[in-house]
C-alpha cells in the first residue's frame, strides 16, 4: 500500500506569534496543552514525551527556525512540525503530522492505518492549544 497522506490542520489563533511560539517551542508550553516532556528549542536535542500509559517517547528536534517553524521526529516512525505565520495581531498555525506508512506498525503494534485516524481525530481543531494561547495572562 506505501504512504498514507500526512495530517495537517491550520487555524488561526487570537494571540501574537510570540505567545504561541512559546506555547509550542518550550516544555512548560508544550505541558500545558499537550504532554508532559523535557523539551529543549535546541537542534539536534533528543527528548522525551512522557505518553503515561504508552510510556516514554523518544524524539528529537530536526527543525528550528523562531518563531516560524519547529519540527521533530517523534518515535521510530514520524515527524510533526509547527508552521507560524503572523497575520495582524493574530497568527496562523500549521501542524503537520507525517510518516505514516499503511505497511507499517508502531512500536506497541499497532497498524498506521488505524493509528493515523485516531491521532487526526485527537488533533482535531487543536482545541487546548488554543485555549493555552487564546486564555487570560
């Protein structure tokens, strides 16, 4: 079968750049909505999200370009990236989740055929992102 298209989801932020780069460029941000890690906006820096029940999961920033663009490898399989754009006082946010291959399982076995649907649908409008960044100081 070979690859499965990447998910991508972009929607518009009420917050500067700045508020949302630190959302998802450092770890206290990424905790806040997402998962806890031990992030660090450095190149080349290997990290871990801490996934509770599916345990410890390696990544390691590929990708650095503040505040546009932060992109990782995450696991043995894929690659998520964060894409800003400012558009006045607000700002464009792109995640692109890619690697997937129907051919291929995860390291806990299961298909990405069945994984990918459950992490688009979990992505869905990036709805605690935007409360993090879109809520009172």
């Amino acid at each position: 079968m070979g690859s499965l298209p990447e998910i991508r989801k972009t929607v518009v932020f009420n917050a500067p750049i700045e508020k949302v780069w630190a959302a998802v460029a450092t770890a206290e941000g990424i905790a806040a909505w997402w998962m806890p890690n031990n992030f660090e906006p450095v190149l080349g820096h290997e990290f871990l999200l801490y996934t509770g029940n599916y345990g410890d999961s390696p990544c390691k920033v590929t990708e650095l370009d503040p505040p546009n663009r932060l992109g990782f490898d995450w696991g043995k399989d894929w690659h998520l990236a964060f894409e800003l754009r400012t558009l006045g006082d607000k700002t464009e946010f792109t995640l692109i989740h890619s690697g997937w291959d129907a051919d291929t399982v995860t390291e806990f076995g299961q298909p990405h055929t069945v994984i990918r649907g459950v992490m688009e649908k979990g992505w869905g409008e990036l709805k605690s992102l935007r409360a993090y960044v879109e809520g009172n100081d």
